[in-house]
C-alpha cells in the first residue's frame, strides 16, 4: 500500500510499471508482496499489462519543448 501513497508529484502508474518490472523479472520480493494480485496469471499477461501501463505513463508526461 505504501507505494501507492508516495510524494503526490509522483505518477502512481510508475511505481506500478515497477512492480509489474520486478514480477517479470521472477523477483521474489516482489511475488511475496504483489503475487497474489496476479495469482494465475501468465508472464505474457502480464508482460501486455506493463506494455499497457508503460503506454499510459509516456502519454501523461508533459512534452519536452
């Protein structure tokens, strides 16, 4: 719960791409913490919710100028 009610200028999407990172890359920390929510799922699942939730950080960052 914590990383989801870090600083408000953070973007709570990014601390789940990084969790999403961590359950593909088979951490274990992360299963403990995160797997439940994602019991039964397939790698390639949640590889495509990563790409999903990559896609939506990289549209709500404001554009360099």
């Amino acid at each position: 719960m914590e990383r989801w009610l870090a600083k408000a200028d953070s973007h709570p999407l990014a601390k789940r791409e990084a969790d999403l990172a961590l359950l593909l890359a088979n951490d274990t920390v992360a299963w403990e913490k995160y797997g439940q929510f994602y019991e039964g799922w397939a790698p390639a699942e949640i590889a495509e919710l990563l790409k999903a939730v990559r896609a939506a950080v990289n549209r709500s960052k404001p554009e360099a100028t």
